[in-house]
C-alpha cells in the first residue's frame, strides 16, 4: 500500500498542475497551462496565449504557445531559434540554456535570454524564456513568456512556467 501511494506521488508531475491562487486555465491541443486570471486570452498566427497590462516600456507581459510540426531535431531546432532571435531581436543573449523536464515530452530545452526592444522613445530590457519542446508525436511547442525586465517577477511569468504541462 505504502509502494502505491509512493509510485502515484513520484508520477505527479503528470498529472494537470494545480494553478496559482489567481489564475485561469488554457488548455490548448496537446498542452495545457495557467496565467493570471486579470489577463486577456490571446489568439495569434495558429497559436494561443494570453497578455497583462502594459508596465515598463508600455510593454505588456506574455504567455503564449506556438505549435507545428517538428521538422528538424531539437538541437536544429534551437540553434535555428537562437540565430532566428539573434537576428530580430536587438542585443539578444541566452542568460541560461538547460534541458528542461516535461513529462510526455521526447525532448525539451529551456532558454532565458534578454534583449532591447527598441519600439519606444528608449530602448526598453525585456527578459523571455522560451521552452522548446518536441512531443512523441512529432508535435513542437515553444512556450514564450516575456515582459519587461523590471516587471518580470511582478507578472508572474514563472509560475506560469511551472503549470505549464503536456496532455
């Protein structure tokens, strides 16, 4: 009985993440997470997510998934990444890449990284991490959470990355 109870903890993390005090549900095709209940739901370019109010830089917080197929390995796929933000993104710098668990998940890689967005009278500090993930069933999925560098505590960005989960 002991075992039992042992082996249905150990796979708790399986299991859909209980959400913040204050957030809501997105449950979305092959994935589900939470964000803070004061945000609007999002729906862009076949993915979906949601947005705060804007703080620094009139700059809004973020949550949101993209979804495609995996067209190349995940090592391809996150270096064709960084070169892609590289390019976009004024002063972009990973500040941490590791592989990242999720169960489900045939491979999984987690990148922090900051940059300039120059769209305002002065440069505003954003910070992201973008969780890039390739399913069994050949499904990629790229968790992308910004906002401001001053509000990123604030926004709550990294308990949505903990709900963040793999049906």
């Amino acid at each position: 009985m002991i075992l039992l109870a042992l082996a249905t903890a150990a796979c708790g993390s399986s299991q859909p993440a209980e959400l913040p005090k204050g957030f809501t549900a997105l449950d979305g095709p092959e994935y589900t997470l939470g964000y803070p209940s004061d945000w609007k739901r999002l729906e862009v370019g076949g993915g979906q997510g949601a947005q705060g109010r804007a703080g620094t830089g009139g700059l809004a917080p973020q949550a949101a998934v993209g979804r495609g197929a995996a067209s190349a390995n995940l090592d391809q796929t996150v270096e064709g990444f960084k070169t892609d933000q590289r390019v976009r993104r004024s002063g972009w710098k990973v500040v941490k890449e590791e592989p990242y668990h999720l169960d489900g998940a045939k491979g999984a890689k987690l990148i922090e990284a900051t940059y300039r967005e120059v769209s305002g009278a002065s440069p505003t500090p954003v910070r992201t991490i973008d969780v890039l993930v390739q399913t069994d069933k050949g499904v990629a999925l790229d968790l992308f959470l910004r906002a401001p560098d001053a509000d990123f505590d604030r926004a709550r960005l990294r308990e949505v990355l903990d709900t963040f989960r793999l049906q």
